[in-house]
C-alpha cells in the first residue's frame, strides 16, 4: 500500500522506481536502513510499463502470429485470426503482475512508497509533491536519485499520440494501423518495426544514416535488414525527417537527403524513435549542488556518487548505456557503497540485446576495440547454418563471434546475431567476468542439440580447432 503521509526523515530516499530505482530501495532495505521510495507516475519505471516488458511481450506473440503462417516448408497451413485487443489485454496484464509484484517486493523488504515528484531543496532534503499538493520535505542522510530517461521529441514531430507517436504510444496502441511510418532505425525502432511488420502492418523505415542500427558492426546490422526487408519492411537510408502534415485520414511526412533530394511518404501514424534523454527537469539538481554534463546526464564516479557526497545516481541518467539491467546493476553499487562497502561499478560485461529478428546480443569488446586497446586479438566464428539446432528451428541466418586476447586466449567480447542471442550471451558475460579462456569454453561440454554449442563451436574455431566448421 502506497503511504498517505510521508515520512519527515529517512536514511535513504531513491527517486524514481525504475528498475535503478526499485533495485537500489531493496537492496539498501536489506540492508537495514530506513528508505523511502518516490515514484512520480508507475512502479518499475520505463522498463517494466512502456519499455523492455511490452516490448517484449508483443515481439513474442507478433513471433507466433509471424510463425503461424509461415511454416508451408514444415507442412503446417494455418489459419490465422489475430485478436489484437485481446494481444493487448495480454500485454497489460502481464505488465500489471510485474508492476504489482514490484510494490509487493518493496513493501515486504520495509521500503515506504510514497507517489509524488520529488524535488531537492537542499543537499539533504527533498520536497514532495503529489497533483499540485506540497506532502512536505524528507530529510535524508543519502538519496539515489533513478529518474529514467523519455523518448527524445523532435521540434518538428511534437508527440500528439494520435498522428505523431513516441515508442510509449507504439506500445499502447489499440488497433493496428494498416501503414505505419517509423523514424529512426535503431534498437527501438527495429523492434517496433519488426513487431507491426509481422502483424501484417505496412511498415515504411526512415533512417538518416546508412545502415539499420547505427553503432552496430556493419556485418550484423545486415543480417537484420535482410530479415527486416523479408519480413516486407521499406526502407529508407540517408533522409533526415523535416516535417510532417495531416492527410485527413493519416500523415504525410517530408524528408531531406545530404544532397537535399526531398521524398515524402504517407502512413496511418508516424512512430518517431531517434533516441532517448535523461529526465532531471524535475530534480531542482542546483539545490543539491548537482550540474548535469553537456547531453543533460548527471556526472557520477565509479561508485555511481555524484558530486554531492551523499547524493548517487544510477541508470539512464547517468549515461549509457541505457539498458535495465545496467540500472539495476547500478543500484546494487549505489546501496552496497551507502552501505560502507568498496563496491564499483564495471562496464567491461554488460551484454546488450536488441530483440530483432533475428536477435543481438554484443558484450565486451569487438575486434576493432581490442586492436585499438593494443590487444592483437584473436576471433573465432560459428555461421548458424552450421548448427544442427537452427537447421531444426528453420532459424539458420546469423553467426556467433567470439574476441579473445590473442596470447593469454581470455575472452574480451562477442557478437551474436542468430536466435536466442539475448540468452546465448549469458555464458559470453559469464566468461568476461570470470576471465575464462577460449580453452574453457570450448573444452566444456554442451548440450546437444542446442544453440549453445554455436558459443562452443566459435570458441574452438578461434583456436583453430573447431570440428563443424573450417578452421580459417
Ligand atoms: C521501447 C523500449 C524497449 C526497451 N527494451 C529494453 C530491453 O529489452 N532491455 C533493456 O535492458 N532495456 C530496454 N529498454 C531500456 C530500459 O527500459 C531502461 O534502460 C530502464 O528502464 C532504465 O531504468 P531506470 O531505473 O534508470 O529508469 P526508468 O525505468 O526510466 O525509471 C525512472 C522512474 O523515475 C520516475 N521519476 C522521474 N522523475 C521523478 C521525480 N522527480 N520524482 C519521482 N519519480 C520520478 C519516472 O516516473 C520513472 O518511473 C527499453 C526502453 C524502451 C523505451
């Protein structure tokens, strides 16, 4: 149960309930401080309402919809009937039970939830207010602060959630357009893109770079596209949007090439997903004697404390990359250092997914990154045509890469773009954090069939040892 009143002091506050924020509140309960929880619109944050999870669940049932009707090479006809409504009754429900599961988590480890903006009036103290209503201060000892990020709004594409939508109204949509326009084909856009694409919506894709998922290897970005492009997906590289009209019954949307070759393209709505900034515009970070970098995150040190002693931040505030578990991760060190112990936070295995099709997970280094380390590494690869079990899944597009350091064989990073990635990666974080050799993972058995042995396979390839595929 959420509070009425709330507390005048406590040992720690945490703004913002995300899961930087949840994580951080449990941990430093466990802890045995008294902490108080300040969440301004829904516990679990982006993730857990209008990120991660309802992304999630419609890629995996516009997975079985896509699936359903695709499967003629394995003797399978199907009739589809797809009840959007009830897919989005779904997705809310499971969204619900891990939002509530969330409350009940803080209210059992003794946390205090209290629904309100919270607002620094000092180094030590926080005010509250809830609908326009002044709750009053809380004076604390430590605070975390957890506020989160929001999609980025172009000047020209204000979110109407009607005409113009952000990823948040993509995921709350209740009827499925019959043309959607998205802008930006990073990790967001893709997913969403792939997610209407197999719902049998028209899905056009403007992009101002040259390649979908800008900042990935060149090598994977085209293992999606090609999907993406089988799936129906048009798109469009090198336009920058300029603007955008109503048509009466949809948008009609205007680009701009570098060599200022103008295109226009209508759809039902447009989805503009070009990136996302941190969300401080209600901390009053100056009484706290907190200034934000020149992209509006907040500075922190390897302790995620900022330059407030007292004061720490975590997850999309800080910086990237803007990833759930990074926050969480993130609020554990928050707490544990609170907490007096030497904790740090470390970036060198962080996996990050984005959940195409077919997925990617990187984590660690690639190749170009460990050379310019001065590393000499060495790579190894598994193509998923190789593995029995993508033969068996008729999911054989993508490969697992692994770089290791070239003379001690410790593992530095992988790339994975083949089915199940996001899990496959697992074991790749596991070796990086734990200095495991290609030797050891490729002298481990593993299950068969599965796509594990892909993570085996690239291992003794780098060795030059590899049994189903040539060794190069
Ligand atoms: C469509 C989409 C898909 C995504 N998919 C993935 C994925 O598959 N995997 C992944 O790892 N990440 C994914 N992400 C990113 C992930 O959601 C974020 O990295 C994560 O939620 C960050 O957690 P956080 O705790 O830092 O902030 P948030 O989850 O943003 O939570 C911050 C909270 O702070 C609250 N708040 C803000 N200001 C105040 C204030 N002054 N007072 C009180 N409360 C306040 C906000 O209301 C919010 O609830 C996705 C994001 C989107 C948009």
């Amino acid at each position: 149960m959420v509070g009425e009143s709330i507390p005048v002091e406590t040992d720690i506050v945490v703004i913002g309930a995300g899961p930087g924020g949840y994580v951080a509140a449990i941990r430093a309960a466990q802890s045995g401080f008294d902490v108080a929880l300040v969440e301004k619109d829904a516990y679990g944050g982006t993730c857990l309402n209008v990120g991660c999870i309802p992304s999630k669940a419609l890629i995996a049932a516009a997975d079985i919809t896509h699936d359903a009707t695709h499967a003629e090479h394995m003797g399978i006809q199907a009739e589809l009937d797809v009840d959007f409504s009830r897919m989005v009754g779904w997705k809310n429900n499971v969204v619900k039970q891990l939002t509530g599961g969330v409350e009940k988590l803080c209210t059992a480890n003794g946390v205090t939830l209290i629904d309100g903006t919270a607002t620094f009036t000092s180094e030590t103290a926080v005010q509250i207010m809830r609908n326009g209503t002044n709750l009053g201060s809380i004076a604390f000892t430590h605070a975390v602060i957890a506020t989160g990020s929001r999609p980025v709004e172009l000047p020209e594409f204000p979110f109407d959630g009607e005409h113009v939508l952000s990823s948040t109204h993509a995921l709350g949509l209740e009827s499925l357009p019959e043309r959607l326009l998205v802008v930006g084909a990073g990790y967001i856009g893709m997913e969403l893109s792939t997610v209407f694409a197999k719902l049998g919506v028209d899905v056009t894709v403007v992009e101002m770079l040259d390649q979908v998922l800008p900042g990935y290897e060149r090598d994977i970005a085209r293992v999606v596209r090609k999907r993406a492009e089988s799936l129906g997906i048009n798109f469009h590289f090198g336009e920058g949007a300029q603007g955008w009209e109503s048509t009466g019954r949809g948008v009609r949307v205007f680009t701009e090439s570098d060599d200022g070759d103008q295109s226009e393209y209508e759809a039902d709505r447009v989805v503009v997903a070009v990136g996302r900034e941190p969300v401080t515009d209600t901390l009053n970070l100056g009484a706290a004697g907190i200034e934000t970098d020149d992209r509006g995150f907040i500075p922190t040190d390897k302790q995620t404390r900022t330059v407030a002693e007292r004061i720490f931040a975590v997850g999309d505030v800080v910086g990237e990359p803007l990833l759930a578990h990074k926050a969480s991760k993130e609020g554990e060190i928050a707490a544990d250092v609170i907490a007096g112990e030497a904790a740090t936070f470390d970036s060198r295995a962080i996996p990050a997914a984005v959940f195409t099709d077919p997925e990617i997970c990187t984590v660690g280094m690639t190749e170009d990154e460990a050379e310019n380390a001065g590393l000499d590494p060495v790579v190894g690869r598994m193509p998923m045509r190789a593995s029995g079990r993508a033969l068996t899944l008729g999911e054989t597009d993508g490969f697992v890469r692994i770089v290791a350091n070239g003379s001690s064989g410790t593992v530095l990073g992988a790339q994975l773009v083949c089915p199940d990635a996001s899990e496959l990666a697992a074991e790749l974080a596991l070796a990086i954090e734990t200095e495991a050799t290609l030797e050891d993972i490729a002298t481990t058995v593993h299950t068969h069939p599965t796509l594990t042995e892909a993570v085996m396979e690239a291992a003794a390839n780098a060795r030059g040892e590899a049994v189903h595929t040539l060794n190069s």
